[in-house]
C-alpha cells in the first residue's frame, strides 16, 4: 500500500504540473505573437536575456488562477499566525493597514512644506483663498491599533505639516480628530480591507470641509441641508468587495467589505464633464456622480474596486449645479480620497472643478488655478501622496501679466451635422500662432436642432490629426453662469485650429448649435 | 533558473520530463544536456561557454592521462593529473577569487595600487560545484575507479545535469557514470523522486524563505535588543538549513526521477552532539569530496605526527572556508570550525562524547550554540558587522534586553519556527518508524496522510511563488 500510495503521489503530482502548465499556454503564446518579435533585431545572446526576462515577467503576471493562490496564500498566513502578510498588516481592531512608506518619517516633508506655503503665497497674492486639507491615514491618532512593534509615521509627520502651515498663516484643517478619534471611528468611516475612507468617511470630512469654506468666504453653511446625514439614504451592499490592501492578501487573510453609498432624498440635477474622456453626464445624484455599474452587479474580487462607484481619478473633473445653495466656485486638488467627497460638494457649490495631479498634464497647477481663478482653492490629499503631488505645483512658472489683444471679436459659429455625424464640428479659420496663449470665450450657445446638454471644443491639428485639448462644458450652466471661458497654449508646432462641435464630440449626433459672441484674445507677452 | 520559479515548474519540468520519457537510450542523454545546457544560460547565457571550455579541458586532459598510463608513462600520467587539478582550480582561482585577491592586496599595499589592477570579473553560477564535480571525474577515473568516459557529450551530461549542476550535491563521477551509459527507471523510482523533490520545494518556500524574512529584518536593523539578535540568528540557522537542505532534496529528487541516484546531502545536522559529527551531515557531499580527495590523500588521520594530523585539518578547513567564497568571513568562519575539529580530533572528544551522557548533554547544546554563532558570522557581509551582530546577542551595544518589534516577530513567526525546529529534527521521522513497528495499519495511514499534506503544501508554495514572495536562494553564489 506503501508503494501504491507513492505511486498515486507520483500520478497526482504529473497531473498537478500537467494540468497548470496547460492552463497557462497562453502566457506561452502571448510570449511568442508579443514579447518574442521586439527583440529579433538583438544579437543572439541579448535576445536570449531579454526574451528570458520577458518571459519570466508574463509567468509571474499573467499566471492562471492567480486570483486562487493568492487566497490560498493568504489564507496560509492566516493560520501560521502572521501579522503581516504582502506589506499590510492587521490592525488590532482587525482592519487592514498598508505598511511601506508609513514605517519612516517622509524626508520630503520639508519640501512639501514649501511647495504648500509657496503655493498658498501664490495664491492670496492672486486674491484666491486657500484650504489644505489634512486627510487622516488609516489609523488612529496615537497608533495604538497598530501591532507591537510597528510604528506609522504619517501622523507625527501630519503633525509636523500642521504646525508649519500654521506658522507660515496658510488655513488648514485637520480631519482626524472628526473623522478618526478612535479605533470606532476608523471602524465607521474607513473600510476594512481598502486604504480609502468611505461614504461616511467622506461625508463626514465634507461637512467640516463646507463649514470652514463658510468661514473663509463667509456663507452661510449651518442650515444646509445638504449636510444633515439624516437627508441621504443609505444604500449598503453586504460583503461586496475586496480593497486594495485585501487584494494583497486575499479575502481569507483580510476578509471582506461591505460597501455603502449615500444617495441624496432631495432634488438634485448636476452635471459632470471629463474633458480628458470625453465623458458627460447630467441628471439626478445617482445618476450623474455615481458610477452605478459598481453597486447594481457583484463585482469580481480582483480586478474591479467599489471605490470606482464614487468616480474615477481624471486629470480634470467639471461638476455643474444650477440649483446649488452656494454659488460659488470651488477648485479642488486631490487624489482619489477626494472622489467621494466632490460629488457631495456638487450638491452644495454651483461650481465644483477637480484636479489630480497624477494625471494633469497640460500646464502647472498654478497656470490652472491663474486661469479657472475659483473663489477658493482646496488640497485635499491622503497623506501618502501628498510630498509626491507637492512636487507638480510648478508655483515658480507664473509668467507676469501683459495684457491681451483681442484677435476675433463677438462672432456667431454655427455647426450643423446630421445623423451620420457629417459636419459634427466647425473651425474657426482665425490662424493660431505657435507658443501663444489664447482665451477663448463664448457667451451663449443655443441649441438649434437635436438635444445635448453639453458641448465640445478642441484645439486640433488637421495635418497630424491630433488634438492637443477638448474641454467640455454644460450647456445650460454656460448659459446660466456668464458663458463658457477657455484659456490654452498652442502648442510650438503645427497648425492648429480651434473646433467648435454640434454637441458632445462623438458622443451625440444629428445636433446643429449656434455659438454666439465669440471672442479670441491673445495673450501679450 | 530556479527550482523554486513558475518557469521551472510550469514550462521547463513538464517539457523536459515529456520529452525525456519520450525519447530512448542515448537520445535521453542528448536531450537532457541540451535541457540543462539551456537551463544554466538561462540565468547567464555567456557562461555556458566558460562551462563548456571547462568541460572540454576535463575532457582532453583525462583522455591524455589514460592515455599515458595505458602507454605506462605512470608519472608523465600523474602530471596531467596534477595539470587537470592545477588548470581546474586555477580557472575556479581566476573566477572566484581574483577580485578578492586584487582588492586586498591593494589594501594591503598601497603603494603597489599602480602594479594591481583592479579586476572585476563576473562570478559564473554554480561555479564551485561543477568545477569539483569536474576535478572528481578525473581523480576518479586516475584512480581507476570509474572508466574514462570518451564520449563528450556523456561528460558534459555529468558536469551539467541541471538537478544539480548549480547548487549541488556535488555528485561524484564514480557515483553516477554507469547510469550515464544505461539506467533504469522505474515507477517506484520516479514516484519517490517526486516525494523528495516535494519535501524539498515545500522545506524551501515554506520553512527557508519565511525564515529569510525574519532573518532580513534582523539583519539589517541598525539597532537591536539581545532578544532580537537572538531571534534573527536562529531565524538564520533554520532559514540556512532548509534553503540549503530544500534545494538539495530537490536536486536529489529531479535526479531520482530522471535515474539518477544522487546520494543525501544533510543528515538532520542540528542534532549533532560534536562539531565533528557536525559536518558529517552538513553538506555531505562537500565534506565528503575534501575526505577523499583531500585529506585522505594527505594522510588523513592515520598520521604518525599530531602535527601532521592539524596540518591535514587546517588544509582541509582552510579550503572549505575559502570553498564557500571570497570573503574574510567564510575564511574565518571555515578557520574557526577547523580549529574546533582538530581540538576535537586531538582530544578524542567525539568518542567521549558518544560514550558520555553528562557530557553529550552539556557539550550537544555547546555545538549548537557554535553552529549558530558561526552563521553569524556567514551571514554577516564584514567582520565589523559580524562582530556588531554578535555583541548585540551577548547584551554589549544592545538596545535592551528586547524591544517591541520582538514581540512583534514572535507573534508571526513564532508557530513557524517551532515547526521549522520540529522539521529540523527526525522526531517525525522516528515517529513514523516506531508507529509502524506497532501498529501498521496506523502508519499507513499517517503516511498517506503525510504524501497529502506534502502535495497541500506544495500547492501553498505555489501561492508564494504568484506573490512573487521572498524567494532568495544563499548558496546559489558558490
């Protein structure tokens, strides 16, 4: 029986190979069609490195059932006793907590002081008010939840930027002691296996956020409704997903979370515009915020996220509410803790437009803020990112003001396309110089044929086919709110054209619209 | 390549096990060289011709030497003998230890930095290994105990089948030569292979590698309490053992299946109650091939002089140090453990010990303690940070007797390194055996039991290896 047994252990242990090798052909495959072809032009031996590199890549990322061994592996160290597993380690309260850069005080700090100080100095010298926002880490104030022997730094360093920032009489405020208190707390507004704070996390940091908004621009904020938690629903999906830090180390490791979204029981009806994807959305809160696909069918474990559910992170968001109590516009910087928190502000500022950093490009942080001039600028950063996001400022490329020349005075464009998108946009023939700087601004748009609540404009190159840029706007709001105003470089080579477009480009179709007053100016340098 | 890697399991193993048990005779033979040909390059594709270039002066020079001793030119024989031994370690000198050579003699003399260059050659993989198995072939076919072997190809199999070309067990030619011409494999055989190949893979990603990451931390914290330099110099020992151990049973387990009778290379060396016995089962093999190749030849211990009999030791010691690599610590770690062993072989001590059970009971857990100490110094990159190392466990430079992240390490690694303790002993193994003279039926079971519990594991190494987890392997650099 002995030998049999070896015998079946010998059988199994082929067909486990066998079976895994099979399952993973494709990585075999992907390797060849891919990976293979870009390094025929080497010499033998750098080939043969470099196709072994590539190949050994693909293994590791591509491997069949990953999905499955990294349960399996968490589960493991669940049961060995391990307190960490893949660079996160378990609360004491049983949550997840990312380990890596917590374990060292940020030697960039400094630097991010500077970059904020700097940024605000910029910003009052433009008359523009200026928050930052001290989001909490996922952890108490005193790190007890943290097992014996580890030690966070963000909060001590969170302390250390406070305390700067409020000698250099920048505004701040600190949501940890609202949001994160205690264990509890954490419990309530941070999910379990993800870094990110949630709905009421975010709801929470919203509600200070307004009232110290109210304070600087002297609104008031203390009967709005918008801000009583009692006003939204709660709508709770049950062991729903697997954050970021459970993806390290498996649901058995971490366990799993819940997911809940707050929809508003009031009228609402906010628009959305990602210029950057083209995307615009307009209707009702659940509608036009909340990215539905994420809470309506269960999500797979290791490749979607909840938190997508609040927004995606884009270079550029636009929100747009006509019926907002506060008229103001509000220009946030932040990461993705920021999502949760602009869709709730949209519900309360007539203006809401967000920046991240990560994925902005087009110009310096303080060219956008010179040029969107809000009435307040908040930063509003998870403590992890923000010596990084410090580091995109560009506070120092503010080119002083000369004046501007207007080059196309109060013209009316029209764009008619039909069905088959023919005639979907119109350039302005008014040559652009390379390297200028141009403000282009309309005072109405009307919609004479179809229906779009929104519209495109672009700065193109008909040689290359390129665009450079295409903000997107809310009709109605651009007509309500004194018109759409668009500044941009053009860029060094080409020539490029201004697009106005009958709509949404390539989104809707078979719609005419009439531009009126246009005006082209050019900045003087 | 690895062992330990999803390349090797998922797309080289299956391969070349297919096609192996595919092809007949001496197809076998080619096909498994070109395999293993390939595995080597697959790390560092240039040194397959360094291998290659060894293989063929192997290969000339013992055709030359039988040649010779055919023709009774016995002592123009024994000159090639002593060429192919001078040729192979000055080639392994050259490789491995130049640079070291260079660099301290610039240090040592200042003056001469214009004279010496400063060389930086790369260190070819498995180095040490191959160049021994290649010195064993000729010595053993000098001493008539194997046949010359004339057809290249067959050699090369033997200094480069891949089971155990890059990290042993250093298999010597009379060992394995007449199952180069014709093995056989049997089920049985193949099956037990796998056994041992499992017990190998999951000792190395379960025990070793999760070892490795307390040992790391340890290691490279620039302060620690006693009870944490404690922590990290055990973490090491079992990390050590089970890297070492765990590849080696792999090795021994791909050549089971390919009919290949590698011989064990550790004996549960922790239990050993001298020094001595020490490296009778620590790394067999090497020790082994420094017996006979070594200090038997110099005389071994039927010496007439004591000081010959230290004379022997400190060459043999000397060398395993410096086997080890090019650093002062190896060489003072192989100088300490030879200063022991002659203390020992001197005193008798081995036989008392046996003999004694006061003395086994005092002395067994003296072993221990040196066997730990001296991975201290193994592990350490310097003598300085060896010696930070050691005076931390022994409360000097300390940062108290134990500090949170102790406290920390136990709660995670506490249950994993009593099982790695457990694992580093034969209790089970003594278990199995006394349960099957009782009780039979019961030992089957626990057997059976035992092949799936290893397959279970197997499949959790797997998981590691997807997390692309810690998966360092020490003696890959030898």
């Amino acid at each position: 029986m002995h030998k049999i047994s070896k015998k079946i252990l010998g059988v199994t242990f082929c067909l486990l190979i066998a079976t895994v090798t099979f399952a993973n052909y494709k990585t075999l495959r992907d390797f060849f069609r891919h990976d293979y072809p870009k390094y025929t032009n080497l010499s033998a031996s750098e080939r043969f490195t470099h196709s072994v590199k590539a190949l050994r890549d693909r293994y590791v990322q591509q491997v069949k059932w990953k999905d499955t061994f990294i349960e399996i592996n968490g589960g493991f160290n669940r049961v060995i006793g391990k307190q960490e597993c893949n660079q996160v380690v378990r609360l004491n309260n049983g949550m997840m907590a990312r380990i890596g850069s917590n374990l060292t005080p940020d030697q960039n700090l400094p630097n991010t002081i500077k970059q904020i100080t700097g940024l605000s100095e910029r910003l009052k010298q433009m008359g523009i008010p200026f928050l930052y926002v001290n989001c909490p880490n996922k952890m108490d104030p005193d790190g007890t939840l943290l097992p014996r022997g580890i030690t966070f730094y963000s909060n001590p360093d969170s302390d250390l930027l406070l305390a700067a920032l409020k000698e250099n009489q920048t505004a701040a405020l600190d949501l940890r002691p609202v949001v994160t208190p205690t264990g509890e707390d954490l419990k309530r507004h941070f999910f379990r296996t993800d870094h990110h704070w949630n709905a009421f996390g975010a709801f929470k940091a919203t509600q200070m956020l307004v009232r110290k908004t109210a304070d600087i621009l002297a609104f008031d904020a203390t009967h709005l409704p918008q801000l009583e938690l009692a006003n939204w629903e709660v709508i709770t999906r049950k062991n729903w997903w697997l954050g970021s830090e459970g993806q390290r180390t498996g649901s058995l490791f971490s366990g799993l979370d819940d997911f809940d979204i707050l929809i508003p029981k009031f009228d609402t009806c906010i628009s959305l515009a990602v210029p950057t994807h083209n995307e615009f959305y307009k209707g009702a809160f659940k509608d036009s915020v909340i990215q539905q696909r994420y809470i309506n069918k269960r999500i797979r474990k290791y490749k979607e996220t909840a938190y997508l559910t609040f927004g995606f992170d884009r270079a550029l968001k636009h929100y747009r509410n006509e019926f907002a109590p506060v008229k103001k516009h509000i220009l946030i910087v932040q990461d993705s803790f920021g999502d949760p928190v602009d869709g709730y502000l949209s519900t309360i500022f007539a203006k809401v437009d967000v920046v991240d950093l990560r994925h902005y490009k087009e110009t310096t942080l303080l060219t956008l803020l010179e040029r969107a001039h809000p009435d307040i600028v908040v930063m509003l950063f998870n403590p992890s990112t923000r010596s990084d996001m410090a580091t995109k400022f560009g506070c120092l490329e503010l080119t002083a003001w000369q004046g501007e020349e207007t080059v196309l005075a109060n013209t009316t464009i029209e764009v008619f396309s039909d069905n088959n998108d023919n005639n979907q946009f119109k350039a302005l023939p008014t040559p652009l110089k390379n390297g200028q700087t141009y403000t282009l601004e309309i005072e109405n748009v009307e919609v004479l044929d179809g229906t779009t609540q929104g519209f495109s404009l672009a700065l193109y190159c008909p040689e290359t086919k390129t665009t450079a840029i295409s903000p997107l706007f809310d009709l109605t709001f651009t007509n309500h709110h004194g018109g759409a105003h668009w500044e941009f470089n053009v860029p060094e080579q080409g020539d490029w054209k201004i697009l106005f477009y009958a709509g949404v480009a390539n989104k809707t179709h078979g719609n005419s619209l009439r531009y009126r007053n246009v005006t082209l100016k050019q900045r003087l340098r | 390549m690895l062992f330990t890697s999803l390349e090797f399991l998922f797309l080289f193993l299956p391969i070349t096990l297919g096609v192996y048990f595919l092809l007949k005779g001496a197809a076998r033979n080619y096909w498994l060289l070109v395999t293993s040909l390939f595995f080597y390059a697959w790390g560092e594709p240039s040194f397959v011709v360094v291998m290659l270039g060894s293989i063929l002066f192997n290969y000339v020079i013992t055709l030359a030497m039988v040649w010779l001793k055919l023709k009774r030119f016995r002592k123009t024989a024994k000159w090639m003998l002593g060429l192919a031994i001078t040729g192979n370690l000055l080639f392994l000198g050259t490789y491995k230890y130049l640079n070291f050579i260079t660099e301290n003699l610039r240090d040592f003399f200042p003056s001469l930095q214009g004279a010496i260059p400063q060389t930086s050659i790369l260190l070819p993989i498995g180095i040490s290994f191959f160049t021994f198995q290649s010195m064993s072939y000729v010595i053993d076919v000098y001493r008539r105990d194997a046949k010359v072997q004339t057809n290249l190809a067959n050699l090369a199999l033997y200094v480069v089948l891949f089971p155990q070309m890059i990290a042993g067990p250093i298999v010597r030619y009379v060992t394995v030569f007449k199952q180069i011409e014709h093995r056989v494999i049997t089920f049985d055989m193949f099956s037990a292979g796998v056994l041992k190949f499992l017990y190998g893979f999951n000792k190395k990603m379960l025990l070793a590698n999760l070892c490795a990451i307390l040992a790391d931390e340890c290691f490279g914290a620039s302060t620690l309490s006693v009870a944490s330099a404690w922590l990290g110099a055990i973490a090491y020992t079992l990390q050590i053992y089970f890297d070492f151990c765990g590849y080696s049973e792999m090795a021994i387990g791909l050549g089971w299946m390919l009919g290949f009778p590698f011989p064990r290379n550790f004996n549960y060396p922790y239990i050993s109650k001298t020094i001595t016995e020490f490296w009778q089962r620590w790394h067999i093999s090497l020790g082994r091939w420094f017996r006979d190749y070594v200090y038997f030849p110099l005389g071994g211990s039927r010496v007439t002089s004591k000081w010959r009999l230290i004379f022997n030791l400190s060459i043999v010691w000397a060398a395993t140090g410096i086997w080890h690599g090019a650093q002062w610590t190896f060489i003072l770690w192989g100088a300490l453990y030879g200063v022991i062993i002659i203390c020992e072989k001197l005193c008798d001590w081995p036989k008392k010990v046996k003999a004694s059970l006061p003395l086994r009971l005092i002395y067994q857990p003296v072993t221990l303690l040196f066997v730990v100490l001296g991975w201290v110094l193994f592990r350490s990159p310097t003598l300085a940070s060896a010696v930070h190392y050691l005076k931390a466990m022994f409360g000097i430079q300390a940062t108290g007797l134990y500090d949170d992240r102790f406290f920390f390490n136990i709660d995670s690694y506490g249950l994993l390194l009593l099982v790695a303790i457990f694992c580093a002993t034969p209790m089970l193994k003594n278990f199995t055996k006394r349960l099957a003279m009782r009780h039979m039926a019961a030992a089957k079971i626990f057997m059976i039991l035992g092949y799936l519990l290893q397959l279970i594991l197997f499949i959790i190494g797997i998981s590691f290896l997807v997390m692309n987890a810690h998966n360092p392997f020490i003696y890959f650099n030898f």
